[in-house]
C-alpha cells in the first residue's frame, strides 16, 4: 500500500502532467488498492477461523487503516500554496466525486442515518432527501459557476464578489462556526469507534483517532485529503454493503437488499401489531410507568423523599453488615449511598431527569412510531391527533428543506469543486458525487429494516443469560447508547427492556446479525474512515479560513507562501485539540451537532452565494447584513430551544417553538430572512463596482465579454 500511495504522490507532484496518463495511473493505482483491501479482509477473516482472538482483529483494522492514512499524507506532503489549498487544481472529476463522497460521508452519515432510520422510520427518509436533493442544487446553482471565480475559499470568493474584508470576515466567523460544530460529531464518532475497536476508554479514543486526522490533513493540506479520502470511500463503502448484503442473503437469499428489504418492512409491520397487543410489553410499559410516578412523587417533597432515602439505604447496609452479606452486595450497596443527591438542588435535577426518563420509555414498540407510518398522529383522528400529524409534517418538510440548502452551502464540501481542472469536469464531479453518495443512501433504508427485523425476530424473547455478548461490549463503552433492563423481572428479554441509541446501529449491525467479527471489524473500519474523511475536510477548512482569508488576505498580504502554509499547519493543530476537548464532553448526539452545523450553512452562506452568482446587484452591505441577519436568527433560535445549548447559555424561559419547528431545522428562518435582508438593504444602497457586475455576468455567460467585445 505504501508503495501504491507513492505512485499516486509521484504523479501528482510531477508538472506538467499528462491527463491521460494520470488518470490511467490512478485507474491502476486504485485498482490494485482496491484489490488488496479485499484481500486483507478475507485475510483477516481465514485468521478469525483459525483462532485470532477478536481483540487482535481490532487492533488490526484500527492501526491497518490509520497507517495507511499517514501514508498517503506523508507521501502527499506540500508547502506549494495552490497544492495545500486546491491540490494543484488537477483532480479528475471521477475522483473528485469519489474524494467528496468521502467527505459527505461523515459520522452521520455512516452511523447515524441508518440508526434514525431505525428508531423513526419513515421520518428518518427526511436526511435521504435533504442530503441527496442537495446536490442537485450544489450542481445547478453553485459548483460550476464557484469554480470558474477560481478562489481557494468560500470567504475568499464572498470577499472577492462583494469588494470587502467585511464579506470574508463574516464568511471566516461563519465558517468556523459550521465546520467546528459539524467536526466536534466526526471526532466523536471517531472516539466512538475506536473505543469499540481497541477497547480503549472513550476519551482516549477520541484523541487517538485524532491523530489519525491530523497526519492527513496536517502534512498534505488539500493533495494529501483528497487522495486519502479517495482511499477513504473505497473502505467505507465495502464495509457499509457488506454486512447488509450478508443479512439480506440471511433473511431472504437474496444479495441485494435494496430489492428486497420492502418485502421485510411488511414482515416488521406485522410483528410491530403482535408487540403492540403483547401482555409482556404492556407489563414493561406499566412497569416504566410506576417508576416515573415514584419519582413524582418525591419531587412533591424533597426534603422528605431525600431523607427517607438516605435513612433507608443506611438501614440497608448496616443490616447487610450485620448478616455477613456477601462483599458484593455491601459495596453496591456502598456505591449507591454515595451516589445519593447530597443536596435538594441535586435531588430535584436528578428525579426530574429520571422522571423524563422513564415517562420516554413508558411507550409501546420502546418509544419508536411503527415503521412504515408517515408521521406522527391521524390526519383522521380527534384534534389532537390532527395537530401531531401537522406537525410532524412541517417538521419533515423543514427538515429537507434545511438539509437540502445546508448541503449547498457547506465550505468543506464546496471547496472540493475548486480542486478540479476545470469548470466542466467541476460540473461531472458533481454527477459523481451523487452517484458515489447514492450507493450508501440507498442502502441506508434496508439496513434500518433487515437490523429491525432481527431485534424482532431473534432478539426479543431471548433469556436474559442467554442474550448475546454485543450488548455487554456495548455498554461497557457507553451506557446511554445501549442498555437493557429486566424491569418486569421475568427473565425475558422484550423490546421495551432496551434502550439503543441510533449512533451504535450500524456499529453493532454485525454482532446483532450473528456475523463474524471480522466484519463488526470492517465496518468499524469503515465508520471511522467515514469520521476522519470529513474531519480531514472540516479542519482544513477552518485552518484554511483562519490563514488565507484571515491572515493573508487581511492581516499580511505579503506573506510568503512557506509562511501561509506553515501557520495552517498551526492552527490546524489548534483548533483539532479544541474540538477533540468539546467532543470528549459528548454535548450531544452526533446527528443534532450535524444537522445545527446544515442550519448555520444555509443561513449564512446559501443567500449570498446564490444571489452573489446569478444577481449582479447584490453589495457589499446587503450580503454583509444578510448573513449576520440569517445566521443570527438560526443561532437564537436554537440557543432558546434546543436543551444542550439552553443548558450552555443559561436559559431558563419556557421553550416556545414557532409553529411547532423543532430547533434542528432552525435554517428554516435564517434563509429567507437573509435572501430578504440582501435584497431590501442592496436595493438601497449603492451598486457593486462595473468591474464586480462584468465578471458577474461573465461567470454566468462566458460568451458575453467576445460578444460585446
């Protein structure tokens, strides 16, 4: 491998280059890595049966595939300003495509939308759409006509097209905002998997993966994370398909599960009808329900409910004490004094949450909507069914909307159109984008299904000892992403007995199939090249942000190139360590943190990008206005709604939707109100320079200029 990345660094950095013959190159190069990744797989695989323990197995594919990384970004090693920033702008669009698919398939992608799949079902179609619709309007509106500016960043384009430092100002604050909240989810998920492949703690985890992002991008800049991304997709997307093919051979005998898994979805609906009438389940639900009515009734006298408490696990212990108790039982019963609220304050937050809690659980199919039901409510039903289903509709529909136009705004995927030769090659990697991100996003629903199906169907029912060894592993690594509870205490395992978060879905699909574990392996593998591919992208483009348009374009103009790539490089650092710190804190989960990064995007940069390519009379002021108004408007209404920063800023006033949107699709009033603001305050303030308004116009004729010349 380390000579395949030697190739490709060899060709890249020899100039001029024959088109043709580097592509043949890469074509060859690829192939064979491609190839040999299989190979080792299957290696691996023979190895597992012959008796390599499993921990090995995981050690292997973490420092395999993270070495391979650093190989490329050694290889691809640049202090050239055009190779660190657009890598040489010689990346053929076919690869292009397969870099930026890598770069889309972030830590949500990979691991949280076929998990959301899972627990929302037909809501969950929200981020196919959003995310794939996005792309169409990346290609229509931005990608060519981005690409013929010829900039190396999104500011560098907002301060060159709107005549001004202030435009990139805002688009360096803007920037660093979305790419740092979207690049705190990939290094926790980052953490998440390598916790799991290594059984390292979480927090060592976190910043092991780190540095597996940090030789990338560090060492190469753009050159090294485009080639590295391309060798990123190629295990990512191996390891997504393998085990859904597996379970579809499983379930059905049929390979391909995008075919078939409609068929399934009628077999978990109908075993959603049996789970719904089972007495058992009503017994968990009941059981959910007492104890969220305990906790009630203790937040109704603190002081009281506090010391009866504290008298009754005191009394506890000194009877076991008493009785020569086995030392298990006195040392939990030890732990569970000491970890009694020691004060009213404590009390009340821990039984409010412990209330909520409960109350969640407290919910037929384990809180989950049945799977193939459009939204929440009866557009038939009484007025309160109604006004969920509207409900639920709108926020659906805001959803897409958000995601769609973030899609087309985000700095790190946009810059990746700015790496190609050309405006048309620019234009075809777009088409490869989609068709490289199609491969995994039309399998995600499958997956959801086939995983669905087997909790159902193998799963529940099981004896409590007999259960499988997953679920252990997987709380060991992070209690509030899996635990199972015997809470009717019948020894029975049933739905409402398990709480999953969607982040260890497709992490634990394998394991919950009965797969090898060379394959929980392999897509662990896959979930972390699909984490770092988009780390690589985000802090490039926050260290790109603070250096080009910050430094450089602002601060020292005449700054050597070796000087501009070194202070990247430091920054880079910087901000990687600062974000591995927040994400070590876990401030949420990974597909909120993606989502608010889609809002902040949409808001800030969709209306000025849009009307700076296709609307010439767009000013400095208005498209310096707009985005303050946009991204304000989208940032405070996540701030007052959204529990993790409520909790940050200190609010405290009563949430108060406006029609019911939920904070994730706060983009949905930042937009308008920007493209608004930049029309009204444009309008009344001067026009752009003629020179601005000519390359406008340029941009999106090109033959105009011969025309009037």
């Amino acid at each position: 491998m380390a000579g395949q990345t030697k190739t490709i660094d060899t060709r890249i950095s020899s100039a001029p280059v024959n088109k043709h013959a580097f592509r043949q190159s890469l074509n060859k190069v690829y192939s064979w890595y491609t190839g040999g990744f299989i190979a080792f797989v299957l290696t691996l695989a023979l190895l597992e049966q012959m008796g390599l323990p499993k921990a090995w197995i995981g050690y292997v594919f973490l420092f395999a595939t993270v070495g391979l990384y650093a190989g490329i970004g050694i290889m691809s090693r640049t202090t050239d300003a055009a190779e660190y920033y657009v890598a040489g702008r010689r990346v053929p669009a076919f690869y292009n495509g397969m870099a930026t698919g890598a770069d889309w398939m972030s830590a949500a992608s990979f691991i949280g939308m076929a998990g959301t799949l899972y627990l929302t079902g037909y809501d969950g179609l929200a981020f196919i759409l959003g995310w794939t619709g996005g792309y169409c309007l990346v290609a229509l509106f931005l990608a060519p006509y981005l690409r013929k500016f010829g900039q190396f960043t999104i500011p560098d384009f907002l301060g060159a097209r709107y005549e001004g430092n202030l435009p990139r100002f805002l688009g360096i604050v803007a920037a660093i905002l979305c790419s740092f909240t979207y690049v705190v989810a990939q290094i926790y998920g980052v953490g998440l998997i390598t916790a799991r492949l290594s059984g390292l703690a979480f927090e060592v985890g976190v910043f092991v993966g780190l540095g597996g992002i940090l030789v990338c991008s560090f060492l190469g800049g753009m050159r090294a994370v485009t080639w590295t991304q391309v060798a990123q997709y190629v295990i990512l997307i191996i390891a997504y398909l393998t085990p859904v093919v597996w379970l579809s051979i499983k379930q059905t005998s049929v390979p391909i599960p995008q075919a078939v898994y409609g068929y399934q979805l009628e077999k978990v609906s109908a075993r959603e009808k049996q789970l719904l009438a089972d007495p058992k389940e009503k017994e968990v639900i009941a059981a959910f329900k007492a104890r969220a009515a305990e906790f009630d009734a203790k937040l109704k006298d603190i002081p009281g409910s506090l010391a009866a408490d504290r008298a009754a696990t005191e009394k506890k212990l000194d009877d076991l004490k008493a009785a020569n108790a086995p030392t298990v039982e006195i040392q939990a019963t030890e732990k569970a004094l000491a970890a009694m609220p020691k004060t009213e304050a404590e009390a009340r937050k821990a039984w409010t949450a412990a209330k909520a809690a409960n109350e969640a659980r407290a919910k037929p199919l384990a809180g989950m909507q049945p799977h193939a039901q459009q939204f929440a409510g009866d557009p038939n039903g009484d007025e309160k069914a109604q006004k969920a289903y509207d409900v639920s509709r709108r926020n659906f529909l805001a959803l897409v909307f958000c995601l769609m136009v973030g899609t087309a705004a985000l700095p790190h995927i946009l810059m990746r159109y700015y790496t190609t030769p050309s405006v048309k090659e620019a234009r075809e990697s777009v088409t490869w984008s989609l068709f490289f991100i199609f491969l995994l996003y039309f399998t995600a629903p499958a997956l959801a299904v086939l995983v669905k199906y087997e909790v159902f169907n193998v799963l529940v029912g099981t004896p409590f000892d007999h259960l499988p060894a997953w679920i252990t592993n997987w709380q060991k690594v992070d209690p509030t992403l899996l635990s199972v509870t015997d809470i009717n205490h019948d020894g029975i395992f049933q739905l409402g007995e398990m709480k999953i978060g969607g982040d260890i879905v497709v992490l634990a699909t394998p394991e919950i199939g009965g797969l090898p574990y060379v394959v929980s392996g392999l897509v662990a593998a896959g979930g972390l090249a699909a984490a770092l591919s988009t780390a690589d992208g985000l802090l490039l483009t926050i260290a790109n942000a603070l250096s080009h348009d910050l430094y450089y374009k602002m601060i020292d103009p005449n700054a050597s190139t070796a000087r501009r790539v070194t202070i990247s490089k430091a920054l880079l650092l910087v901000v990687a360590l600062v974000a591995a710190m927040v994400a070590v804190q876990k401030p949420a989960d990974i597909l909120f943190l993606v989502s608010a990064a889609f809002s902040f995007a949409a808001a800030a940069f969709f209306p000025p990008l849009v009307l700076g390519v296709f609307w010439k009379r767009a000013n400095m002021w208005g498209a310096s206005i707009g985005m303050i108004a946009g991204l304000g408007v989208t940032f405070y209404y996540m701030m007052m709604n959204q529990p993790w920063l409520r909790g940050v800023f200190g609010v405290t006033s009563p949430v108060d939707l406006w029609w019911g949107i939920q904070p994730i699709s706060a983009g949905l009033f930042g937009v308008p109100i920007g493209i608004a603001t930049i029309i009204i305050v444009s309008l009344i303030t001067p026009w752009p320079r003629k020179d601005t308004q000519e390359l406008v116009e340029h941009v999106r004729y090109p033959d105009l200029r011969l025309a009037k010349a």
